[in-house]
C-alpha cells in the first residue's frame, strides 16, 4: 500500500502538478505552451519527412517487394486528387524550377490560380506550406506542406478554446481532436484546412481586441488575421470557405453584440484594426484575381465545374446516414462502404457534439434571460448560422437570398464543413459558460444531452442495419466508441472541460487512425527506370509527349516536368485544344475540368466524356494532329500503327514499358 501511495506521489508530482499549474499560468504562457506543443510536433515531422501522401499506390509498378517508405497503413486511392493530380505537379515544379507558368501542357498552366503547388511569385508569400521547396530537400518540403495546414487549424482551435476555457490540457485535445476529425482526414490537403484555421483564428481574434486596451496588440493580431484570411482565400475552394466564412461571421456579431461593458464607441475602436486588416486583405485578393483574370474567366466558362450554383432544399441529395454518423464515421474505414457513403470522402462528417447540448444551450439563453434581462448573443448568433444551414439543406425556395450570401457556391455534401464549424463552436462556448456560472445544472439538462447523443446513434445504428450491416459487422466494438462519447456529453453538460476532450480525442483518434497512411518521404516517379527513360530522350532531342491509358504513366511523364498532352487538366488551355480540335467541334466535351487520357483503339470515339471529369480521346499516330505535334508515345502496350517507331523499353513490375517516336 506505502509503495502504491509512493507512485501515485510520484506520477501526481511529475504529471498532474505541472498541468495543474499551466490552468493557473496566464493567457499569454497558456498560448505560448499550446503553439509551443504544435510547433515542436511539427519539426519533428518535417525533420523527419513523414507524411500521408498516397503517391505509394505507384510503387508497385515500378518496384519488387514492400515499399520502405511506408510506416503505417497503405495508399487510399480515393484521395486520388493527391496522389495522381497534385504530388505529381509538385514534382514537375521542383523539376521545372517552380515557374508560375508550367509547360506540362502546351500553352501552359497558371499554377498559381488553382492547385497547391510551389512556383516563384509574390503570392507565394500567402502560401507558407510551400516555402519549404525553396531551402529543404523535396521530402522534407514535402512534409511541411503535408502537416503545415493541419498544426495551424490545431493551433487557431487551440487559441480559441484556451482564451475562453483556461484549461490548456482541454484545449490541446480538443483541438486535435477537431483537426483529425474524419473529415478534414479523408478531404485532407490546404483547402480544407486554412478556411477552418482562418475561421477559428478570426473568432479568437475578436474575442482578443475586445478584451485587451493594449492598441499594440490588437494590431498586431489584425495583421496575423488578415495575414491568414488571404492564406485562406487564396486555397480558392469557395465550397469550402463559404461555409466557415459564414460561420465565423456569426460568432464574431454574437460576441460583438454580447460586450456589454464596452461602450459601441470603444467596441468599433477596438475592432478598428481587424476591420483595416480585412480591406487589406481583400485589396490583396483583388490585385491576386485581377493579375489572372483570363484565367478566373477560363475556370468559370467551362461546362464543369463552371459557374456552378447550388439550389436550397434538396434534402432528397444530402447524405444525412454519413453526416450524422457520429463514432460510426470509423466505418469509413471498412472494406467497403456501400449503403453508407457515396466514397469515404463525401461520406465524411464531423463528431457534432456541440449539437448534443443545444438543450443546454437554449437553457442558458432562457436563464440568461430570465436573470439580467439579457440575450446570450454568441449562443443565439450560433443557434441561428445553424438554422441557416439547416435551411440550406432542408428548405427550399430562398435561392436568391442564398446567393447573396454565396451559399449557392457550395455544395450540401461539403457545406457539413460549415456544420462541423458550428458544432465545434456551440461545444466551445457552451462549456465556457457552463465554466463562467461555476454552479450545478438541473441534472435533466446533461441528461437530455446524453439522451440526444444516443438516439442519433441509436438512429444511424438501425439505418446501418438495414443499408450497410457490413459496417456492423466489422467494427463490433462500436458501442464503446459510443459509451465514451455519451460519458464525454454528460460530462460536458456536468461544466466539465478537461476529461471529456480527452474522452473525444481518444474517439477522434480510433475514428481516423490508418485514414492517413504514414510515409517517410514522398515516391518520386522521376526515380524510376521509366522516369530515367523519359529524362535520357527529352535530354538528347526535347519534344511534346502523349501517354497511353497507364496512370501510373501519366503521372511519371507528369513528374517529368516535360510538355504532354495528358493529364489532369484544371481548365482546357487555349493552344493544346486548338491543336486537338482546329474547329471546336467537341469543346462541349473538352472545356471541362478533366484528366485527359488517351487510348490507342481504333474503334474508339474521337473523343469521350465517361464521366464527368474524364475525357478520352482516340490516338492514331498517323493523324493530322499526332504528326504536326507530337513526339513521343509513351505506353505499356505494343503499338501496332504505321507512324510510330519504338526507341526504348523499360522493364516494370508490373509491365514492360515502351517509349515511341513518331514518325511519318
């Protein structure tokens, strides 16, 4: 018992104690150790280049055996957005020296206005996951960019929860818990990211310049707030950032209104800055778009996705057995995930647990209320975003109100970023007034959390039953998942902060762990025999390329960095179809967002649209176009066609590889 007592002592002293002092500590230390905790997690992954990238899902073409980059998990080829369109056009900037117009089509692509690539501009600036491609060695950059997004939405939750909760070990793990939340894991990249990082750090931002006389300070938080709304415009994904915008928009009037203290005069002296900070950034985005508006024009003219526009109510399109899913999100995880989820990323949600105490919420109003005489604004403004996206998804007819507030611009499977973002701050500001009042509420209150919490799981339980009883049946041990989550509500309801973001994080974690397959540095196809092939031709006698069919080709002649005809096109450019198609004949199949693929049958269409961001188009290497602007045909089957001459093959894993010159 004496030796018992001892090492409780001991872990008491060594663990608990220091905690217990960083709740005492001031705001300022609380920030510094919370960005502190971030900061050395993230050089340590960059020192080490471990990253999620999927680009391994090419690793057995070209190589024997298991891959020795891979860590933990295995490729996810539903993310191919990274490891099929974008790595590989990280690669080919590195191998071109970062233009901002890269030749891997003719006529060249403006990097700058679509995908997250490195290149040498001035709004490289406003791109900080990318700076690292100019001074670290490629894997090491590559990590950077892979988990630079994702520490800032941590660290701005961080920021958030630690100014209203003063618990920092709560706001550590409840802030990861946010950042590795299902869906930021399964759509993971920047522009899911900065949006939310932006939103929370805007909502913080407000909170810090009302309540600090310091002018010093509240400069300078406007100007890391502006710094990082251009950050976040510039992932241009309206899909996305609509929603947080929105969102953060309502907190910040909440919190704006609720300062009862200060005078309105002083409120807008004190907002000054972050007002001046927002007309900066938004000159900033103009003069961006300005200096690309052919191409901003190019983008929205196509047929997809164009100047899309999402009409309100259509409930019968949103994935509500998904989005609602709660802890059964891990069954994104199964084998397969049909009846569930359309793919793992439109089926991915967020855990929503501020939903669970809306009761609660709507209680504090009313007491509010009832005491002072006063409307809790922050709660109402919230209660009331959420009615909004509800609206959106549930209630139609308003579709010019919600292209004023551009909420047409999103979709409903991705507009659920915007819910996540309210859930996440109806949790946050609900436990801190919960904390503020320091008194016990009537025990039915944190009951009718629980309750809520377990009939959405007792709901979604029975729909998977019906519809996707495979989900079931490989995660058995759902009903822990969901035993912990409930314990977490209750105790939240109970004005309880550190031990219930614990429990969630621990769900968070098993929910997303494997998602993100760990790497040590990034598969560069330029490594490969084909890519040393492609190297040695372009070398002796450059050329423009074609590659057949083979993606994990297209991706290698993409990394090549040389000018192709294939590949994933972000819009049509101009000169590459005026050379495929002189009369425009086919532009309502082309002007497209597409990958551009290409087969070798004769009996295949002139071009093909089998779905709606894929083109395939017919190669005949004798044709007017093949013998004006071709040079080499790269692919993994024997041509039979009289205008090609085979100069090389490379030996794969999988396929023997054959590189062609054409000829007359």
């Amino acid at each position: 018992m004496n030796r018992l007592r001892a090492r409780s002592a001991a872990i008491w002293a060594q663990v608990v104690r220091p905690f217990v002092w960083l709740d005492a500590a001031s705001l300022r230390q609380q920030l510094v150790v919370g960005a502190g905790v971030y900061a050395v997690v993230l050089l340590a992954l960059v020192a080490t280049a471990i990253n999620g990238t999927s680009s391994g899902q090419f690793y057995g073409f070209f190589f024997p055996g298991h891959d020795p980059r891979l860590l933990i998990g295995g490729p996810r080829t539903v993310r191919s957005d990274e490891w099929y369109v974008t790595t590989p056009l990280v690669i080919s900037q590195v191998q071109q020296g970062f233009p901002r117009l890269s030749d891997v089509f003719p006529g060249g692509v403006d990097v700058s206005i679509m995908w997250d690539v490195p290149y040498r501009e001035w709004s490289t600036l406003f791109r900080p996951q990318n700076w690292g491609f100019f001074f670290l060695p490629l894997d090491n950059a590559f990590a950077l960019r892979w988990w630079l997004p994702l520490v800032a939405l941590a660290t701005a939750a961080y920021a958030l929860v630690v100014t209203l909760w003063r618990r920092p070990v709560a706001a550590l793990a409840l802030s990861a818990a946010f950042a590795f939340s299902p869906f930021t894991q399964w759509w993971f990249g920047s522009g899911t990211f900065w949006p939310l990082a932006f939103a929370l750090l805007a909502c913080a931002a407000v909170v810090w310049c009302l309540r600090t006389g310091s002018a010093r300070l509240r400069w300078a938080i406007a100007s890391v707030t502006g710094y990082f709304a251009v950050v976040a415009v510039l992932t241009l994904y309206p899909p996305f950032l609509i929603p947080c915008v929105i969102v953060a928009a309502a907190f910040s009037v909440g919190w704006v209104v609720a300062a009862h203290e200060l005078r309105w005069a002083e409120r807008w002296r004190r907002l000054t800055p972050i007002l001046v900070a927002g007309v900066a950034a938004g000159v900033v985005v103009v003069v961006f778009l300005a200096t690309r508006s052919q191409t901003v024009e190019a983008i929205t003219s196509t047929v997809y996705p164009g100047n899309r526009r999402w009409p309100t109510g259509q409930p019968a399109l949103f994935p509500w057995l998904s989005m609602y899913a709660g802890t059964f999100g891990v069954g994104l995880r199964a084998a397969s995930v049909d009846g569930f989820a359309v793919n793992q990323s439109e089926g991915s949600s967020f855990l929503l647990v501020g939903f669970y105490l809306i009761p609660i919420a709507l209680w504090l109003v009313w007491s509010r209320w009832r005491s002072h005489r006063r409307v809790d604004w922050p709660i109402v403004a919230l209660l009331a975003v959420t009615g909004l996206l509800a609206a959106f998804i549930y209630l139609p007819g308003w579709d010019a109100i919600a292209s004023l507030l551009f909420l047409d611009r999103t979709t409903l499977p991705r507009v659920v970023v915007g819910v996540g973002l309210v859930a996440f701050l109806l949790l946050v500001v609900v436990v801190h007034r919960l904390l503020e009042r320091r008194g016990h509420l009537p025990i039915w209150l944190a009951g009718s959390a629980v309750v809520l919490a377990l009939a959405n799981h007792g709901a979604v339980a029975l729909a998977l039953h019906r519809r996707a009883p495979q989900i079931l049946e490989q995660f058995r041990w759902w009903p822990a998942l969901v035993v912990i989550l409930a314990v977490a509500v209750a105790l939240y309801g109970a004005g309880r902060a550190t031990v219930p973001s614990v429990l969630v994080l621990v769900v968070a974690l098993v929910m997303v762990a494997g998602v993100v397959p760990l790497y040590r540095g990034v598969l560069d196809l330029r490594t490969t025999d084909l890519g040393r092939a492609i190297h040695d031709v372009e070398s002796r006698a450059p050329g423009s390329w074609l590659a057949l069919e083979d993606g994990n080709i297209i991706a290698t002649v993409r990394e090549s960095g040389v000018v192709a005809y294939s590949g994933a096109q972000a819009w049509p450019t101009a000169e590459m179809w005026a050379e495929i198609d002189p009369t425009g004949a086919y532009a309502s199949s082309w002007n497209r967002y597409a990958h551009v693929n290409w087969v070798a049958d004769p009996q295949a269409p002139a071009i093909a649209v089998p779905y709606a961001d894929v083109l395939m188009l017919r190669f005949d290497s004798c044709s007017a176009f093949v013998q004006a602007h071709v040079d080499y045909v790269v692919t993994s089957r024997q041509l039979d066609q009289r205008c090609v001459r085979e100069i090389d093959t490379v030996d794969g894993e999988r396929a023997l590889y054959r590189i062609y010159e054409v000829v007359e």
